[in-house]
C-alpha cells in the first residue's frame, strides 16, 4: 500500500478537502487523519486583573534597587547574556 501525507491548515470547522490526488475510480483508500493540539491563546489579563495579581509594586518595599529602571535592564542584560552563551 502507497502512503501519502499532506498537511492542511482546516479553514472551516469540521470538514478537510483532498483533491489532485493520484488515486482512480474503484480504487479502494484508507484515509487516517491525526489531528495537532490547537495552540494555546497568550494569556493576557486585563487591568483588574493585573492589579489584583499582586505583580504591581512587587519591588516597592526591596532597599537594595535603587533605580527600578536600570535593575530591569540589568536583568535583561544578563539573560541576553545567559541565552548567547549557550548557543
């Protein structure tokens, strides 16, 4: 038996079109579709949410930041750092 593997994004729920397919009237097929997990949504949050988080003012009470702007490019910096040393 010939296999033939095509992959197709579903543009309508429920239904996949095959065409051009190098099969003939009479001919028997067997047709076995595998199905990829959908990718999950980013999860954002709304203003509420985010104030509820307690993620705002996480540094507030910290004393050894003195400037939130520059310890945050620091951090960035370093993981920039980190991800071309291991490449």
């Amino acid at each position: 038996m010939q296999a033939i593997r095509l992959k197709q994004t579903i543009e309508k729920d429920s239904e996949i079109h095959l065409s051009d397919l190098p099969v003939f009237q009479g001919q028997v097929v067997e047709v076995i579709v595998l199905i990829s997990p959908l990718p999950e949504p980013k999860k954002t949050f709304t203003v509420r949410q985010l104030l509820d988080s307690g993620l705002i003012g996480v540094w507030e009470n910290r004393t050894d930041i003195k400037d939130s702007l520059t310890y945050a490019q620091q951090l960035r910096n370093r993981k920039s750092t980190l991800q071309t040393s291991k490449v």
